[in-house]
C-alpha cells in the first residue's frame, strides 16, 4: 500500500459505519480517512463480475494509509507522472477528507477518476481532498475502480460494465454511511475529469444509480459512442492463449500477464477509448444524451465544461511532432473520417475553421478544431437537452496556459485539475499547472465556484464575476483564464458549423 509520511499522527475518533469501525488522522485540521473497502475483493471467482457489498469486519479498520491503486495500463501520460502503484485487484476502496466526523450534513463531492478506462488513481496527490474541504467546509471522497479488461471485458460470461458498478457500488456506500463522516447524503455532487466526466454521465443515466447524488459536475467528457469492448477483449484473449467463452481460464491468468496483453492490444489504437461503459438492459439501457433530452434527469443540478486546447496534450505524442500544415491537415480529416463525419462535411468544417482562426497560428487553429470534436460540442449538447428541463445547468471553458514542454501543452486536457482540487503547488504538478498570482487566483476562483455548486446547485460566488445560467440563445459560460469572465456565444460560428453531426 502507499505509505503516509512517518510521523506521530493524532487519530481520529472511532467512525462506526454500518460495515464497521473505522479510525483515520488528523492533518492540518482535516480528519482524513483512506483505503475504506467498499466491495469485496474482485479476486477468484468474483473476476470480471459485478462488485459484490462489502461484508462488515469486526476489528477497528486503520484508515490511515491509502490502498491499493487498480492495474493500470500503460499511456504516456505516465512518462511524465510516473506510474500509479502500487497494484492490486483488491482495489475497491475509498478515501474521504472531512472537516469534522460529526453531526455537520455538509455537502458531499464524491470524484471519479479519469484515464481512459486504463489508468488512474483516487490516491493520486493531484486529487488531495484536503484543499477543497478546508477552503468550503466540505467532504470529499475519491475512490479506485476496476480499469481496462478486469473492469470492462466484454466476453460471454463477464460482466462488461463491472468498472461502471465498482462506482455505483461506491456511490452506494457513501450514501449509506456518509452522514457519520459529516456528510448529508441527501447532498451529494458527483465530478469527474475525461474517462471520469464520462463516467459521471453514465452515472446519471442509470437506472441503478437514481436517488444517490443530487448534482454532476462533467470536466471534459469524450463523446458517448456505444463501441464495444469486444475487438480489443478478443485480441487480449488470444495474446494470453484464451478461446473465446472460456472465462474459467481467462480467470486463472495472472494480471500482471492481462496488463501485458492489453498493453500490446492498445499499441495501435492512439486515440479513443478502447475500454467504456457499454449499453446494456440494467446498468446502462440507453445513451446517457438520450435520458437527457427526455428529461428524466430533470431533477439532477448539472455544470459542464472543458479547456479551450483539450488536444495539445495528445498532438504532444511521438506521431504528431514535425508535421507540415499539409500532414496536419489530413490528419484532421482522418480524424474527422474516424468520428462518423463524412468528407464533404469535414472539408466545411476544416474550412470554416481556417476562415475564423483561433489560435496565433494555424496549428493551434487545428488544434482548437480537434479539441472541439474531443469536448466542447459534445458538451453543448447535453447543456442544450438539460437546460429545457432544469434551470440549474452552467458551463465554462478553461484558458489557463502549462509551462510545460516549453509552452507546446497550452490549455490542454486535464490541465484544470490541481486547479480544481488546489493542488497547484506540489511538487511536480506545479511544473504541468504553472506557478504565479494568476495561477494561484484561478484556482482559488475555480475551488469557490465548485464548492458553491455542490453547496446549492449554482456555482456563483464572490471570487468570480456573475456566471449566468446557460441558456440556447445567449450559450453563456464562464471562462477561467488570467481575467476570468462570463462570455456570450464563445466561438459560435465554430461550434454551430458542427450541426448535430457528433451527437450521440
């Protein structure tokens, strides 16, 4: 397990939750309670099936160090922040920071991880609780989930929306037992960053969580394509000597030998999720955009957004270095083509864009069109469905610039995390956030507006100007950059020449 820093911690009281008793530490003011199991271990015969409830335990659980994380596939991401270990399929578990184990009903912001399905911890430094909790008198809690084929393998037998259950199981949990952490569970916010932002519109959809949290906050979710898992399941079965419809023995290779072999399977798929929440009869019975617009989710406060240059962090991969403008712009078309759009429309597109500019220059002209295709229209959709049916829905975008690789990164995915979450200053992070006044003054602005969100449903607070609600004639949102602003009709021309050709 990863270890807390050797010290003489002050304990917390003793929680008795209803699986059992639970004792964290006290930090700066913080009770802080890590690796809380939420399901039994998914080991043996549990393997690529849904989370079965934890059972309760008897002595008093120390929650003093986190867990361990889920196995991780390999993503460059992790040549620049290292791996997530340590590893194990006894994973299930959740951390939660509190400003005090009593009483309090405060609002709850239960987060879930991004990472493509692949990767991805709630132990990571980047998501610390502590920072939000403090700042606005909140409880936090992040979890693990079970990732790439042990979570989402879609063979005859599994269950292939096992990862999506893993966090329903968790949302369960906490509804369950937050209150003895000084939470209200009749008050709970969920929010979650690409894979994560994804699976918090999932979430919302299913039937089988309905009624465990009140608001969703969707950080730069990637379009809903109900691609099967299953090209990718096979091709890892017949790496590890597995015939298709023995799960039995796909059971008994060991997981270290699975990672390997969806390593390889991934190589050559470079963009898109190859592992996701899949349409099924009880998790998941229709696209989330659809449960949306039918407005069965009228109920659910929702803010959705995305950074201005989400695709800066992947035309950062080997294959996109020294491209001329013509590479580029076949690219872009290729990726267009990969999307369902057809040549003449993509050619409108590409030129529409060219015409309008963007960015200083023509690649970053490229890349805010691809980031578009990645984020912000989709996003625009489920603003437009949600706001017929519910008043509390809000959006921004994200402009803050990284230092990072000589400035290449600019506002790209994932970049407004450790503002989010304050975490802007440690060690390493602060290389990919930035350093500054500006920097430390978005992230106050952001935490503020989160936490006003999960407290009410509207995200309005002193730190910012006015952000109004969204709406389809005005599409205001809030922009977060150096001189953070309500803007009307952000990039309009761009986002309407899109029509409805990625709605899904």
């Amino acid at each position: 397990m990863t270890s807390t820093e050797t010290r003489d911690m002050k304990k917390t009281s003793v929680i008795e939750t209803k699986s059992g008793k639970v004792q964290g530490y006290i930090e700066d003011g913080i009770e802080i309670f890590k690796n809380i199991p939420f399901a039994e271990p998914p080991i043996g015969d549990l393997r690529f099936k849904a989370p079965v409830k934890k059972k309760p335990w008897d002595d008093v659980l120390d929650a003093s160090e986190y867990g361990f994380n889920a196995y991780q596939g390999y993503t460059m991401l992790e040549d620049w922040f290292g791996k997530q270990e340590p590893e194990s399929e006894d994973c299930l578990n959740l951390n939660i920071w509190t400003p005090a184990a009593d009483s309090g009903k405060r609002p709850v912001m239960f987060w879930v991880h991004g990472g493509a399905y692949i990767t991805g911890s709630g132990a990571s430094p980047l998501y610390d609780g502590s920072h939000l909790t403090k700042r606005g008198d909140v409880v936090i809690v992040t979890i693990n989930y079970r990732l790439g084929v042990l979570g989402f393998l879609n063979a005859p037998g599994s269950d292939p929306n096992a990862g999506m259950l893993d966090q329903i199981e968790a949302l369960k949990w906490i509804h369950e037992n937050i209150e003895f952490f000084g939470g209200d569970p009749n008050k709970i916010t969920i929010f979650g960053e690409s894979a994560g932002a994804y699976s918090v519109l999932t979430l919302a959809a299913s039937p089988a969580a309905k009624g465990l949290f009140k608001r969703v906050i969707s950080q730069s979710p990637p379009p809903f394509k109900d691609q099967t898992t299953e090209k990718v399941s096979k091709s890892i079965m017949r790496k590890v000597g597995i015939k298709k419809g023995d799960l039995e023995g796909l059971k008994k290779i060991a997981p270290e030998e699975l990672m390997k072999a969806q390593n390889k399977a991934l190589e050559t798929l470079t963009l898109g999720m190859s592992f996701k929440p899949m349409i099924d009869s009880d998790t998941l019975p229709e696209p989330p955009l659809k449960v949306f617009e039918k407005g069965e989710r009228k109920n659910v406060d929702l803010m959705i957004g995305s950074t201005l240059e989400e695709f800066k962090l992947f035309a950062a991969a080997p294959q996109f270095q020294g491209m001329d403008q013509e590479a580029m712009e076949k690219t872009v078309l290729m990726i267009l083509g990969m999307s369902g759009i057809d040549k003449n429309k993509a050619r409108e597109i590409v030129e529409l864009y060219k015409q309008e500019g963007g960015g200083s220059s023509l690649w970053d002209t490229f890349m805010l069109l691809l980031s578009d295709s990645m984020m912000r229209v989709h996003s625009s959709h489920y603003l437009e469905a949600q706001n017929k049916h519910q008043p509390n829905t809000y959006s921004y975008v994200f402009n803050m610039k990284s230092p990072l690789l000589g400035g290449k990164l600019g506002a790209c995915h994932a970049l407004e995390l450790p503002f989010v979450f304050g975490t802007t200053k440690i060690p390493g992070i602060n290389k990919f956030a930035g350093k500054g006044p500006d920097v430390e003054r978005v992230s106050e602005q952001m935490m503020d507006a989160w936490i006003a969100f999960a407290r009410t449903g509207n995200p309005n607070a002193d730190s910012i100007p006015e952000w109004p609600a969204y709406d389809i004639e005005k599409r205001s949102i809030m922009l977060f950059e150096k001189e953070t602003k309500a803007v009307e009709k952000f990039l309009d021309k761009q986002r309407d020449i899109w029509g409805d050709a990625l709605k899904s």
